[in-house]
C-alpha cells in the first residue's frame, strides 16, 4: 500500500488525513495516508527517512520554504509562491515540489461564484499563506492588488516577486483610505480570535475571505466583515480542499471531486 502524510509541526490539528481517506476511496487508490510531526530542526532528516517508503508528503507550516529548497524539480506555481506544500517522491529517485494553495484558493471562489477580473483586491498579512496565493490572484486580472503588513520589509519581500502589486503597512492603509472591492484574510488572526487592524468602513458591500477556517463556516473575521456592510463571506475550508485534491492528482494522477468532501468535513466540524 502506497503512503502517504501531512509534515508539520504542530500536526495532530490536521484535516488533510480525513480528505485525502476520502478521495482514496472515492477513486479506489490502494493508499494510506497520516500525519508526520517533524521536529524543528531536522526537516532533512525526517523527509529522507520517510521517502524509504512514502510516495509522497504534505507540507504545512513551518517547513513550505524548506520543501522548496528539498525539491529537485520545481512546478511554475511552486517557483513563483518561493514555497513548496507537496512534494512528490519519483521512482527515478527525483523529487517534484509544487504549491497548490493558491489554485486552491482560486477553485473556492470559483465556487462561490466570485470574480477577481477588474477588481481592487485588498490582501491581509505578508506571510508564507499570502505568498502562496498572490501569484494565482493575479493571474485572475484583478484591477489592483495591495498587500498589507504591520511591518513594510516582510511585504517588501513578496513585492520582489510580484512586482504588479503595492504594499503598505496599516498604517498606512488607514491614511490612505481606498475601498476594495474584495478583501482577503491571510493573517492566522482569526485563531486568536483577532481581527486585523483596518478601518470598519472598508467592508462596506465587499466580498470577505479569510483563509483560515471555523466550525460553524464563519471565522472572527467573516463575522466581523458581515457585521460592517459585507456583501457575501467565506472561510477557507473549501480552500484546504481544494488544494488537497490537486494534490492528489500531483500524487496519483485522478482527479478527484472536491465537493462531496468539502461537504463531509463540514459536516463533521
């Protein structure tokens, strides 16, 4: 039986084994798929002894940059994110990195019905999530795209990769007072029960996405943006399920139908 597991530290929080159960059985993959908690310094060691006899990982915080620098072959998104999140292990012995937050960012609000062409697109927090999905925001044609950050450097940073967007401290989001039409959630705020510091009246008739997600399907922020004018709002499970099953695909070469599994793990939350 083929294996397969999620890499992070923590770990035991994890959906990704209930998803990828779910799309084994779904398209009958004789596999096996678990959590693996890699110690903080040793994230070399802990994927070589797993390739003995994984075909293949999931790689979750902190560890996206080293799976980057691990991999031999990297897909575009993946050299354009400067991120890794699946890492696939060839029978040749080569190791195929690839990022697939953010198409699975983009096949949720497809799914939701939302349109990012020719729109002004607000994005929250300048780390490894925000990097992951800019590049396929872009690709989307919105009108603009500014990146936000309580310090300018870290934003600074994703703006050398994608030099099409602006960046701004919250500070200076708040001095400057533009509208958006959509804004995104890419701080881990939501899981202090924290909502970014921006000015109430910029949720006014947007849509709201926060990439993190909740039991109910609403977060702090999705609550919050609704509670000042929201137009519509979503977390981000549809997102982790979406990105799953490309990796899925990257792994065993089907595609499976995320719906049904959104709807499970839903359910089950």
């Amino acid at each position: 039986m083929d294996k397969y597991a999620v890499l992070g530290n923590p770990i035991n929080h994890s959906r990704s084994p209930f998803i990828h159960t779910m799309f084994a059985e779904a398209e009958s993959q004789n596999m096996e798929y678990g959590r693996l908690l890699c110690p903080l310094d040793d994230f070399k060691g802990t994927v070589d002894a797993f390739r003995k006899e994984g075909k293949g990982l999931n790689v979750t915080v902190p560890f996206k940059e080293q799976a980057f620098a691990y991999a031999d072959i990297l897909t575009d998104r993946a050299q354009r994110a400067g991120a890794v999140n699946t890492l696939k292990f060839c029978d040749d012995g080569s190791v195929i990195g690839d990022n697939t937050d953010g198409a699975g960012f983009i096949y949720d609000i497809k799914r939701l019905g939302w349109n990012f062409s020719g729109k002004n697109i607000l994005v929250l927090g300048a780390g490894g999530a925000a990097r992951g999905i800019i590049g396929s925001i872009l690709d989307e044609k919105p009108e603009s795209v500014l990146l936000v950050n309580r310090t300018i450097e870290k934003a600074e940073l994703i703006k050398q990769s994608f030099n099409e967007i602006n960046v701004t401290t919250y500070d200076g989001l708040l001095a400057e007072g533009r509208m958006f039409d959509v804004i995104v959630n890419a701080t881990s705020l939501s899981l202090n029960g924290e909502v970014p510091r921006i000015n109430e009246s910029m949720y006014s008739n947007v849509l709201a996405y926060d990439l993190m997600y909740g039991k109910t399907g609403a977060t702090v922020f999705t609550d919050y943006a609704m509670s000042n004018g929201a137009q519509e709002v979503s977390d981000g499970l549809g997102m982790l399920v979406g990105q799953a099953a490309l990796s899925f695909n990257l792994w065993r070469g089907v595609a499976p139908d995320p719906a049904p599994v959104l709807k499970a793990l839903r359910n089950q939350l």
